[in-house]
C-alpha cells in the first residue's frame, strides 16, 4: 500500500469514528476482549458439561484407599564426640534435607519392599488387574503403551523374549512402576525434618502395610549406608596407616645417611665465614684504592692537556706518585709527568692483582658455604616431614581405634514418630475436585483458543481492519439476508428487494464516495481520467468527449469470487433506477458470471459486436425494476481459449466503442468484472471507469487477499473510490466491538 494511501487512511480513520490508529496494543487486547465475549457463552456450558462428564466418569474409576507414615530425621547435634560416627550423614539444611527426599523416593527402596512383601505376585500391583482411573498421568502412560504395542505389532510376551527378561522380571518391574505411581513423598512444611510416606492401595490395610515398610526400609537403608561407609574408612585408615609408617622408615633412613654426608664441622664452618669477611673487607679497601689512583691519573692528565704542566706536577708530587726530589732535580716537566702516569700505572695493575686474588678466595668461600647450606635445609626438610608423619600416625591410629568402637553405636539418624493406620474413608476418586478441575482446565483451554485463534485471525470485520487494509473510507455496508437471496428473488418477485436492503441500497447511493449527484452537478465527468481515456481511444468523431451527455460509468471490483459484488451492483442499479436513473449493468465477469443463463451472446456474436456495436442492443436484457436493463456479455464458456478472446473484447477499443454507444441511453452503467486476483481485465475496466467500488465480504475476506488486489488497481493507477462490506451479518457484527459496523 502506497503511502499516499496511508495518509488518506489516518485522515478519514480520524473523520470516521474509529480509535486512533496510533495504538495498536490497545487495539488488540480490545480484540481479545470481545473474543471472549463472543466465546465466553459456549466456553462455559462446554467447560459446565465436561465437569459433569468427568463427575460421571469418577463412578467407573477404581475406588482407592490411602494410608500415611511419618518418618524425621534425628535434628540434635551429636555431644559425645568419641563414639559419633563422622559418616552419620549430612548437617541439617535444604541440601540434606532435599537429599534425604530424593533418598526416599529412589527406585532401589521400592524394589526392595517388593521383594520383601512380594508384592510381584498381587494382582493389583503387577498388572495383571486393569482398572479404569481418571488419572491423567495414567491415561497418558496407557496411551503410550498402547502406541508403543500398536507400532510394533508384538504383544508383551514377544517383547520380553527378545529382550532376554522372564515373565516374572517383566511382572516385577510392573510391579515397581505400579507401586512408584501409587506412592507419595512429601515434606511436610519447607524447612522442617519430617517427611511423610502415602500408599494407595485398593484395600485399607495393605496400604498401610506397604506405608510402614516403606518407612522401615528407609531406615534399614540408612544404617546400611553407615555401616558401609564406615567399613570403607576403616580399611582406608589400616592401608593409610601402613603407607604412613613405611613413609616414616625411609625418611628416617634418609636423614641418617644424610647426617653421614656433612661437608662441613660447625668449627670449620665458622673459620671458612671469619675468613670470607676478612676477605670481602681487603677487598673493599684495594677497590677503594683503585679509585683514588684513577682519579689522581686522570687529574693529572687534565692538568697536563689544558697546559697547566707546573701544577701538574705539583699535584703527582702531593700524590706521591714521584719523590720531590726528582720533582726538583729534573728540568723536564713532562719526563717528570710521565713518570709519575708509569709509577700510577704500575701501582693499578698490582692493586687489581690482589683484587682478583681476593675475589678468588671470596667466591671459595662462598661455594663452600653454600653447600653447608644446601646440606642442613636437607636435613631439616626430612626432619620436618618425620614429624608431620608421625603426627599424621598418631592420628590415624587413634582415630582407626575409635572407628573400631563406633559399629556399635550407629543408628539410622531417622526415626518413625507415626505408623502408617488402615484408612476408613477412600480417598480416591475425589469427584468434587475433579469436575471443578476438569470444567475450570476446559474454560481455561477455550478462553486460550479464543485468544490464540483471535492473534491469528486474518478476516476483515470491522471499519478499522477493512480501512487499514485498503486505505479507502468505508461508505456503506450490505446486509445478510438468509431467508431470500436478494440475486434470485429479484428476476421471480417482481424485482422486489429485501426493505432492509433497499434501506442500505439508499445510503450508499447518497454517500459522497459514490458521488453520483456531484459529478452530474459540477460536471466532473469532463476532466476523469474515463473521459481523457475515451478521448483518446474511442473511434468517434475528433475532439468529442465521452462524457458530455453526462453518463456515469462505476465499476465493481473485488479480490476474490464470492464477494457479494453481483447482489451489491444489482442492489445499486435497483436503487438507481427507483431515484430516476436510465441504469445498465453489463457483465464483464470472465470468472464467475451470474447473468450467462441471460446471456443468447456468443464468441462469434462477440466478434461481430466488436464491428458493430450497435447490434449488442439487441442482447439488452430488461429487468422487472422499471428503468434497469442488464447486457450480459458472457456466455457459456467451453474452454478457456473463449474466455481469453471474451477478455481481449473487454481490453479492446471496441468495448470503448460500445460505452460510448450506450452512454446516449443511459445515465449509469455497472460493470460487473472478474475478480482482481483472477482475471488481468479487471484493473482495465477500474481504468475506463469513473468510480470503482472495492466489495469485500464482511468476516471472510483475508487481509492479505485485499492487500492483492490493492496492489493490483495500485500498478494500474487506480484508486477505489468507495470501500462496500458486504453480507455482513447484523446480529453478530455488534459483538466485535465496532461503533459504526455494530
């Protein structure tokens, strides 16, 4: 839809009444509303009749008898903490208790008690009595039993055999499968440590009984798995005990021969550190010297390079690097300089002799102190580890001894404060709460279908969806009338129409889409697009308008067959005809034509109408409403290479020929065209037309179907000028929550 469209549409949405088109959330839940409005009615008395069939139904279902027992968990902290198993179990909190739930839900209990009571050989329990039961869960697990057997075709016997279990393990994993539907743990509150055992038997008393053993086996259960855990660590601390002492030994051996290896006495270790000090000291001293000499050398140097050879000297004589007296007897300043930088050179090179003899002894002696060392962190490693692992012994030996005591004083942990009593009353079927749940599960279910099938809905029904889709003001509505099709009783009741007909007949000749007054009074019809298009193609004289004698022509579209479009243009011309109108409706409809019993025309009548238009008036077929002719120009059609030559005629100019002949006659004609997603002549005959009226059927057309045939007077450059809901039923249209439609 074009955007011109859709401006055109906010404009007359706003003019028309309707709810802004801006809220579409709104919009919706106000869909849904009515929706259930409209269901509510049938999706109670559905809901009301499947309580009372499941009230009915709880007659047939097995009567069933339920015994309960109480088992809690031991919730005091344990004082004497020598003989307290460590393995009694969890500490109290969700996790334990959660844990302690699923413990008594588990298979392996259950299957222990049918082994105990034997309960493989009861009818009731190892399937080989079938009741009726309302259980849903039930019903479900025998309809999926009874897929499974109808898709494999083998009976039960079969299955086991291939399967390579007996009759009596198959009967005995029934029987547990029976007994884990028949049974129910539940915690009583959320946080406290007793859990409740239920047993659902058809006889009081072997409810009970099962109930109680139940509990019994939880318990036996629990001091099993103590016992066993402590079992379990007594063997690990004597195997424990055994590594730590053999661990102990060669640690001892180790740290013997260790001992043995000394590099060092403590006395020989104290000279080897005096004498490294003494050392590094010396060591510091000749660096220290060394760098006094090198400074005097390059002072020196300086002296001598900036000319400053007096002074020079003078400095190597206070450095006593020469005797004054030579300083004073010798006349050459420079020798003197140069033998006080061979004197200095002399003195470095012996200095750093002694450094590198000193580094020597120093790295010596740190070696040797490293190993000492190296040596006794060895030694107190393995002294380390031998405590540990004495200390690890003595622990594990005490604790083996207190375990050893401990078997004697396991319990389960858990104790039965109430034994599961025979019932009195059954306690299934509950036909009260199972008629509400079924009748209230059933409103729910059809009030989820009304909102589901209402999101997904695509049928136009009300003002807002007809003009959202095509973006065209809704001008008129045409009622259903079940009793007499207003088609038939037209041509056998004296052309008599339903009043209520007539009555929207009226309105939709008055509205302003229509436009029939309008144009006639202020001669529009000069300047349509019919008219320029006539005066282009219509073989007649030159410069003669088609519309200068005032003749309307209005076209009928719509999406689809089945629109209502040939009862709503007979419904116009009938009503144009009572106000004074010269009216013709000429069938154009290559698709579904309504008139071809009327029609004497043929392919080749056709063919000599084209050459002489005047001929077609004699196919002119009068009505019982005085003023309304019909031409119908489709005849009976044998195959669709007829129809392909009946649809040329229609594009062709000797079509145009024969409007512009029969505009002299009549003052409004009706073209009756093909569907617009049916037939490409249809957007030709919008074009010649000055008004085209879209028909859309009120609660059947889909949206995505008129969006089609938008699209289609779209690429044709048409607009419609009037939007018409046809067939629309007036006792149930008020209930979709339309102000104007309702």
């Amino acid at each position: 839809m074009t955007d011109q469209y859709r401006r055109g549409l906010d404009v007359e949405l706003t003019g028309f009444g309707q709810a802004p088109a801006g809220d579409p959330e709104l919009r919706v839940l106000s869909n849904i509303a009515w929706a259930i409005r409209r269901s509510i009615l049938w999706i109670l008395l559905v809901g009301f009749l499947g309580g009372v069939t499941a009230y009915l139904l709880s007659y047939l279902s097995d009567t069933k008898y339920t015994s309960s027992a109480k088992v809690m968990i031991e919730t005091r902290v344990q004082t004497e903490t020598q003989f307290t198993p460590q393995v009694s179990g969890l500490p109290l909190s969700l996790t334990s208790l959660e844990s302690e739930l699923q413990l008594l839900r588990s298979t392996d209990l259950i299957e222990n008690v049918v082994d105990r009571l034997e309960l493989h050989t009861d009818p009731e329990f190892s399937g080989a009595e079938t009741g009726f039961t309302l259980s849903p869960i039930a019903l479900a697990r025998r309809l999926k039993n009874g897929l499974v057997s109808a898709l494999s075709g083998e009976d039960d016997a079969d299955e086991g055999g291939d399967s390579g279990q007996t009759l009596e393990e198959m009967q005995r994993e029934a029987t547990i499968e029976k007994l884990l539907e028949s049974r129910r743990i539940e915690q009583i509150g959320e946080t406290s440590a007793v859990y409740e055992i239920r047993v659902s038997a058809k006889t009081p008393q072997k409810a009970a009984v099962i109930a109680n053993s139940l509990a019994n086996e939880y318990l036996f259960v629990l001091t099993r798995m103590k016992r066993d855990d402590l079992s379990q660590s007594q063997e690990w601390l004597a195997t424990r005990i055994g590594q730590i002492r053999e661990d102990l030994n060669k640690l001892i051996s180790d740290l013997e021969a260790h001992s043995v290896e000394t590099p060092y006495s403590p006395e020989e270790y104290a000279t080897i550190k005096a004498q490294r000090i003494k050392a590094e000291k010396r060591a510091r001293l000749v660096n220290e010297e060394l760098f006094v000499l090198d400074e005097q050398t390059n002072t020196i140097q300086l002296l001598r390079d900036n000319g400053n050879v007096a002074e020079a000297v003078e400095f190597a004589v206070q450095s006593a690097l020469v005797p004054q007296s030579t300083a004073n007897n010798s006349d050459d300043a420079q020798a003197v300089l140069d033998s006080a930088l061979e004197a200095a050179q002399r003195k470095t090179e012996i200095l750093n002799g002694q450094l590198a003899t000193l580094n020597i002894s120093i790295n010596t002696f740190k070696d040797q102190q490293v190993r000492q060392v190296q040596h006794d962190s060895v030694t107190k490693r393995i002294e380390n580890e031998i405590l540990v692992a004495e200390a690890i012994y003595r622990d594990f030996v005490s604790q083996l001894g207190r375990r050893a005591e401990q078997g004697d004083y396991l319990d389960a942990g858990a104790h039965i404060i109430e034994t599961a009593r025979a019932s009195v009353d059954p306690s299934e079927p509950k036909r009260a709460q199972m008629a509400i749940g079924v009748m209230i599960a059933m409103i729910f279910g059809g009030l989820g279908f009304a909102v589901i099938r209402e999101l997904f809905q695509t049928r136009l029904r009300t003002t807002y969806e007809l003009e959202n889709t095509t973006g065209v003001k809704l001008s008129a509505i045409i009622p259903e009338v079940r009793k007499d099709p207003p088609f038939e009783t037209f041509f056998t009741n004296d052309g008599k129409l339903d009043p209520e007909l007539l009555h929207f007949g009226r309105k939709l000749l008055a509205s302003s889409d229509i436009g029939l007054r309008t144009l006639r009074n202020e001669s529009e019809l000069t300047t349509s697009q019919a008219a320029e298009f006539f005066t282009k193609n219509v073989d007649s004289k030159h410069g003669q308008r088609f519309a200068e004698n005032g003749c309307m022509i209005f076209s009928g579209a719509s999406a689809v067959p089945d629109e209502g479009k040939t009862s709503g243009l007979l419904l116009i011309g009938s009503v144009c005809a009572q106000a004074g109108y010269r009216t013709l409706i000429i069938d154009c409809d290559t698709v579904t034509s309504t008139y071809r019993d009327l029609s004497q025309l043929s392919v080749e009548g056709l063919k000599h109408g084209a050459k002489h238009p005047a001929s077609f008036q004699d196919n002119i077929v009068s009505t019982p409403q005085d003023g309304l002719d019909i031409l119908p120009l489709i005849g009976p059609l044998e195959d669709e290479a007829q129809a392909k030559e009946v649809g040329e005629f229609l594009c062709s100019p000797a079509f145009l020929n024969l409007l512009y002949s029969l505009s002299d006659m009549y003052e409004v004609i009706l073209l009756d065209t093909p569907p617009l997603l049916r037939a490409v002549e249809s957007a030709y005959l919008s074009q010649i037309s000055h008004r085209v009226i879209l028909f859309a059927r009120w609660n059947s057309t889909h949206r995505n179907t008129v969006l089609q045939a938008m699209r289609e007077l779209e690429n044709a450059g048409v607009r419609p000028s009037a939007l018409v809901a046809t067939r629309v039923d007036m006792k149930q249209v008020r209930h979709y929550g339309d102000p104007i439609l309702g």
